[in-house]
C-alpha cells in the first residue's frame, strides 16, 4: 500500500471522551465494535462510499461478530445495502449507482418521488429480504418518526404549518419537538437496541419483519414536503410515519455497547435534529457520545471534489436540465472516496490512529 500520509490526509477522526482514552492506550480492532450509527444526509451518503467498502467489506470481516447497525434516513438505506448481501462492496456500490442515476422532473410531486423510491428500495433488495432479517451478523435498526397533529398532513398548507411551528418550538428547545412527533425505531427482534432506555422523546420499538421492512425503510427517508408520508408501519402503532433525521439527524443517541462506537460520518460534528442544522449552538451530548470514533472526510479531501463538497440534495438543483453532469460529479465523488477507505485502512492497520485522533467536542 502506498504511503498515504505523504499527501494531505483525508480523514478526520474526532472520538469522545472515553474512546479518546481507549485508543490512546491501545489500537483500535474490529472486535472492539459492536454497533456502527449511519446519519441522514441523503447524498452525501455516496461521497462515504470507499469508505464504507473498506470498514464492512475488508476490516470489520476480520472479526465476524453480532453488530447492531443503526441508521436514520439514507443512514438506514446504507446499513440495509451491507447486511442484505455476503458482498457488501457490491452492494454499497449498487447503492450509490442506483441514487446517482435517479432523475426527477423539475416540479417533482412528493407522491411520485416516494413512487420511485419504493420502485428503488425493491430494486435494491429484491430477493434479498430474508439474508437480510437473517444475516449471521448484522442487526439493523432503522429510525423513524411518526408524525403528530398537522405533521400528519399531506397537504402542503396544513404540513408546511406544522413544520413552521415545530421549527419555532425547536428554536425555544429541542424538548419541545415531542409535541409534534415521537420516535420509532424498527429492529432486528434478535438483538435489543443499541442504546440506553430513551426519555429525551415519546419513543417506540417494533420488530423487524419482511412486512414491514421496505416501509419502515421508505419512511425513514421520508422528508416532509419532498415525499409522502408512510402511513400505518405493519407492526407499528397507527399514524403517519417520516424521515427518522426530524429527530435524530445525526443520531445524538445515549449508545448502550462494550468497545468502541465506530462512526463513519459525513462531517466532524454531531447534529441533533434535522432542525438544528442552523443553530451553530446545538451539538451532540459529549456523555451519550463518550464512547464514538467518528471518521470523517477531512477539509482538504473535500477541497479536492467537484464543486469542493459531498454530494448533497441542492444539486438536483444546481444541475436542473443536466442530470448527466451531475452523475458525473457524483460518480467522481464515489470514485474518488476510495482515498476514504484506503486511509482509513492505512492508520488502524499501522497504529498511526491514536496520532490524528481529536478531541469529538472539537473545543481543544
């Protein structure tokens, strides 16, 4: 392998408090993992994929064991691509193909946009439903949110209120949002859920089955005012059920595990919700994330993209009338995120980890 850290690196590692200890004492193994988070993001999913071919096709292989993976969101269409298949290099990059070749109309209605997307979750795991629920090592664990009062809405008038007013009670405090939705989380029966008893919102837990797998999936993706929402998980208490990154954007979550919470992630910080995304105050608890390695892409790696950045929602605008240039962005940013991987490979392999790691809180 080459000697990577001769040209600007291009992973950012920031751990918490306790696994900053650990791994300034010792080297980080992949037995030492036993649950892996995955952020809603939407495409920025696709600039992590080297990344994530090296952690769950090469490294994490090495010491086959039961791991929860927990994603909202795009997180969740990640985690499902690794465990339905023994080739997850494969099918991680199906999935990003399968993202990048999407094309919608400019005006796109929010129903045709979750047709398509059941039309690419089934194209994704057809026939792999049942390797997936049965895998000999990964348990997914999917989040959702089901909506109360107007959120329960389709209509854009009545939506769009219950939006503006969630967002004005998130501005007082995040607590507030247990008004307008508690969370969900979908998982594999065969393991418990990751993290501790959850008080912060109204929360439920529902098994995993083939019945509900691809709705709990569309749902967890399902952006108000972008795509509808999924009404009635099988399984699940009655309601309208969206986007699992309202509450847990970036899975601000109190992990409940031994070891090391590996977290491949799209940027060095931890964002509550969905709505903090403007609020520069509002950052992850450093006592839930004490136990988190987040492995980011650097500031200079992302220099180095098209248009200086992962791919993200906004250029199905900035492209509008040239889907072909934005695939082609996209694909590089893919190709060039095998620079991910290979680095992050390089430092656990060498021991060099412990020499980048950071602080997570960011504040030293």
């Amino acid at each position: 392998m080459t000697a990577i850290h001769t040209r600007p690196p291009a992973l950012t590692l920031r751990a918490g408090r306790r696994a900053l200890e650990r791994l300034q004492s010792m080297p980080l193994r992949p037995e030492d993992v036993h649950v892996i988070p995955g952020a809603a993001g939407g495409p920025k999913a696709l600039g992590l994929t080297g990344l994530d071919q090296a952690i769950f096709g090469d490294w994490l292989p090495r010491a086959p064991q039961e791991r929860a993976l927990i994603g909202s969101s795009i997180g969740s269409w990640r985690f499902a691509a690794v465990a339905s298949s023994d080739d997850p290099k494969a099918q991680l990059a199906r999935l990003a193909e399968l993202y990048t070749s999407q094309r919608f109309a400019k005006g796109v209605s929010a129903a045709e946009v979750s047709r398509k997307s059941v039309l690419f979750l089934e194209e994704l795991l057809a026939g792999r439903e049942e390797y997936l629920l049965s895998h000999p090592h990964y348990r997914l664990n999917i989040v959702v949110v089901r909506s109360l009062g107007l959120l329960e809405h389709d209509s854009r008038g009545r939506l769009g209120l219950g939006l503006m007013n969630a967002i004005s009670a998130n501005m007082v405090s995040r607590k507030h949002l247990g008004r307008f939705m508690e969370r969900g989380i979908i998982h594999d029966s065969r393991l418990p859920t990751p993290v501790a008893k959850l008080v912060d919102f109204p929360s439920h837990q529902v098994a995993l089955t083939r019945d509900n797998l691809l709705p709990a999936l569309l749902a967890s993706a399902s952006i108000p005012l972008i795509m509808s929402g999924v009404r009635n998980i099988p399984g699940a208490p009655e309601g309208v059920y969206r986007d699992g990154g309202l509450l847990d954007y970036h899975l601000d979550l109190p992990y409940e595990q031994p070891g090391v919470v590996l977290y491949p992630h799209f940027t060095d910080k931890v964002v509550p919700g969905w709505f903090d995304k403007s609020l520069p105050w509002r950052r992850g608890d450093a006592t839930r994330l004490q136990d988190v390695l987040l492995v980011a892409p650097s500031k200079e790696y992302l220099e180095s993209l098209p248009d200086r950045k992962l791919p993200d929602r906004k250029d199905f605008e900035r492209y509008v009338g040239d889907d072909a240039a934005r695939e082609k962005a996209w694909r590089e940013a893919v190709a060039a995120s095998e620079q991910l991987g290979d680095e992050f490979l390089e430092l656990v392999e060498s021991g060099r980890l412990r020499e980048v790691l950071r602080p997570l809180d960011g504040k030293h």
